[in-house]
C-alpha cells in the first residue's frame, strides 16, 4: 500500500476522544497523538506502508520517538485511510485500545490502568449487498469492552460469540 495522498492533510487536526482533545501530528515515522495538555505520554503509531503494518508505541513527552511497544505488525486497514474521515474513526479506535491498556495521564513504563477517557460509541453506516439498504454499526469502547452491535438481523440472530455479521466484519477490516 502507497502512503495515502490525503495522509499530510491530518497533520494537526484536532480530535475528541472522550474529555481529552487530541491533536494529530504528522511526522516521518508515521504520527504522533498527543493528549494536549492531559497526558504526560503521546502515542505514536508508525506507518510502514510498503508493508501495510503499523506499530503502536507509547513515548515519554519530550523523549522522541523513545518508548515501548504496545502492538506491532498490525495490518494496516486499507478502508479506513480512503477519506481524513474515516483516517480520523481508525485513530479513536486506536486511541480507545491504549487508553484501556495504558494510563497516558502519568509516565509508568509497562504499566497498565485505566485513563480519563470515557466509553465512546462510534457509528458506522454500510451498505448491505444489493447496495440499498444501510445498516448502522456501533462500537462501544468504554476503555474496558469493546463491543459491536449491527442493524442487521443477522447480527440480530447471530450464534457467534461475540456476536457478529458481514458488516461488522467490513468496518474492522
């Protein structure tokens, strides 16, 4: 996968992630999120697009790109990095799986903890099929759960568990 043409357009745009504005700042390596003013850590998460992976690394404000992994090699999903919108839904999630891995409000390497961020729900509409009819997808991320939900009867009649259906399975890829 090419780095996105639209990818620099993010570079200092602001997000709400709970109670905490997040700025996003584009670097060489990937991005860094920072918690203006709430966090002592930022988040950086670097972007290998030759690879299509991408590795989350908690840093010390002021240190650099110095930290500690939380996740490496993950796949890059390529349906979120279409329009700044959907970049900005793959950074929340992303956010909201640290957050109830790490504390960003105080600098303890390998420690995990709950932070300030409160339980978000983000919705997605997707197409079904025959390219008609939407379905609605939520994911509630309390920091702790992360649970989704579809419109659709088949998640409504699902025996997976978790309960799942296509159109969950698309917002995740």
């Amino acid at each position: 996968m090419k780095r996105p043409e639209n990818f620099d357009k993010i570079d200092n745009e602001i997000i709400k992630i709970g109670i905490v504005d997040c700025r996003i700042d584009v670097s060489k390596n990937g991005f860094f999120v920072f918690g203006d003013n709430k966090w002592d850590n930022t988040i950086l998460f670097e972007m290998n697009w030759d690879k299509n992976q991408y590795n989350v690394k908690i840093c010390v404000l002021g240190e650099g790109v110095a930290g500690w992994y939380l996740h490496q090699d993950l796949p890059i999903p390529k349906s979120l990095m279409k329009t700044s919108t959907d970049f900005k839904e793959f950074v929340k999630s992303n956010i909201l799986d640290v957050a109830s891995k790490v504390d960003l409000t105080n600098i303890e390497y390998y420690r995990a903890g709950a932070t300030n961020l409160y339980a978000e729900t983000v919705f997605y509409e997707v197409l079904s099929s025959d390219g008609v009819t939407k379905y609605k997808v939520a994911n509630l991320n309390d920091g702790i759960t992360n649970e989704w939900s579809c419109s659709c009867p088949a998640f409504v009649y699902s025996k997976e568990t978790p309960r799942t259906c296509k159109h969950i399975k698309s917002v995740k890829n």
